[in-house]
C-alpha cells in the first residue's frame, strides 16, 4: 500500500483533492476531522483543555472560537496545545493505516494541513500538495463565516509558504481551474500509483 500525505495551505482545496481521492478509491485518513472528534463532547481532548483553558467547554465540548481567540492572545500555547493532540491523532492514524491494510487498499491518503512543518512527510511514501494564488485563497478563506483577516494571518503565520511546500512535493495540484480539472490531476495521481 502507498502512503500518500496530502496537504496544502488553508483554502487552496485541500478537502475537496481529498474527497476526490476518496472517490477514485484510495482511503482516507483526515486529521483536522479526528481533531474535531477529540474536541466534541465526550472526546479525550475535553477534559484535558478544561484544565487549562475552562471557559472554551461549552455543554461538553470545546468551542473552536473560543479556544481561537486564547491561542490568538497567546500563540505560545498552541505548542502546548500540539504536545497532547499529535499524539492523540497519531494513535488514530495508525489505527486507519492498519484498517487500509486489512482492507487490502493500494492507497492511503494522510490529509494533514501541517504535513511539512511537523516532519510528516517521514512518514509516507509520496506528498501532494495543493495549490491556488493567494489572492484565490485569501478570498475562499475569507468568505468562510467566523474569519477574520487576523485569524487568517495567524494560521498563514504557522504554515509553510505555499512555494516552499510545492518544491518539496511529489506531485502539485492546481485548484483553481474548476473542479474537473482537480479531479483529473487526481485520477491522473491514482492511476500513476496504482498501475
């Protein structure tokens, strides 16, 4: 099986690319929705940011803007943030990559925003990243509701520089020429790495 880690800045497509890699066959293992698990009611992060941050619970579950506007106050505290959910999302991930490997799937794909910056590119075997200009991307991230221009320059301050993570790639996608064009270079990938 081909472990393939995609990711890409925020808006440049990187959930659609995935949806359409799913629709080609390959499984999927997405750390921003395990993230999303641990954060909802009942999930293993909850009562760990209840002792540190008590006011981002909200009826048992933690309250993403809420916990946004603490990491803006303080950026130091999303390291301490990171120290217990990599390890939280990593247990989850080799739980999928064992399941892909039982189902007998050619392709696993690791959808992981922060892919290059924490040295997850070691462990798979080819990297994709997504791609728009960043005025494309400016624009699709900031018509999502609860966006600000500052919230976008503190999560473009922890990413890599979209240049950057496309000379360290395997393969590029060009998200801004249509869904259909996507999903060519998305079948053109899976055919590439399946035969």
């Amino acid at each position: 099986m081909i472990i393939l880690g995609l990711t890409g800045s925020v808006g440049m497509g990187k959930t659609t690319a995935a949806q359409m890699f799913k629709d080609a066959g390959a499984a999927i293992f997405d750390a921003d929705a395990q993230v999303h698990k641990l954060y909802a009611k009942g999930g293993a992060a909850v009562p760990i940011l209840r002792a540190v941050f008590p006011d981002v619970i909200i009826d048992g579950a933690i309250d993403r803007a809420r916990l946004s506007v603490h990491l803006q106050k303080d950026p130091l505290q999303i390291k301490v943030l990171e120290s217990f959910i990599h390890p939280m999302v990593a247990q989850a991930r080799a739980e999928t990559i064992s399941k892909a490997v039982d189902e007998g799937r050619k392709v696993l794909v690791i959808d992981v925003p922060l892919l290059f910056e924490t040295g997850g590119e070691k462990l798979v075997d080819k990297t994709v990243v997504v791609s728009a200009p960043a005025l494309v991307q400016r624009a699709r991230v900031l018509a999502r509701e609860g966006m600000s221009v500052e919230k976008l320059d503190m999560i473009l301050s922890r990413q890599m520089p979209d240049a950057e993570k496309k000379t360290r790639a395997d393969y590029v996608i060009d998200t801004n020429k249509g869904l259909d064009f996507t999903r060519e270079q998305v079948q053109k990938i899976m055919k590439e790495l399946t035969g």
